[in-house]
C-alpha cells in the first residue's frame, strides 16, 4: 500500500489554537501554538509561557504551572529547557 492510499481517508485537522489575555490592553485572543514559547525552568518561577499581543504589539510573559505545560507541549508549543549552572 503506498503512503497516498494509506492517508487518503484522512481528514485534515485544524491547528490547535489557545485563549490568551494581554494585560496591557486587555485584549481577548486566540493563539496558535506557532505563537506561543514555553521556557521550562528549574522551579515554578522560572517556568513560563511568553508571546506577542496580536493587538498593541506587547510581549507578554505569563507563568506556567503543571497544567499549563501539558496543555502547551500537547498542543505542539516550541519548548525550551532553561538550566542552571552551579
């Protein structure tokens, strides 16, 4: 069976998209995870989703608890790992 034939049932899937806020001009959005960054840190302050608001142009940096993290990598976020050097 060739890889055509194997997908041609398929559906396409639409990107996962996630609801953010900015808290500088109180925009309501959604993002796709093509938006997002996630920074996984030692502890849960150095652990944190960032992006840009699509309406004022603001960064924004928001912390990510547990819950937050499985939700982003799940939904395919770019991931980086911080490490601390002693």
């Amino acid at each position: 069976m060739s890889v055509a034939a194997a997908f041609s049932g398929m559906r396409s899937v639409s990107p996962m998209v996630f609801r953010a806020g900015c808290p500088d001009c109180r925009g309501r959005f959604e993002l796709t995870a093509s938006a997002l960054r996630l920074a996984i840190g030692a502890t849960s302050k150095t652990t944190f989703y960032s992006f840009t608001c699509p309406d004022c142009g603001s960064s924004v940096r928001k912390p990510a608890g547990e819950r937050i993290v499985e939700l982003l990598t799940g939904g395919g976020v770019r991931t980086l790992r911080l490490h601390s050097t002693l």
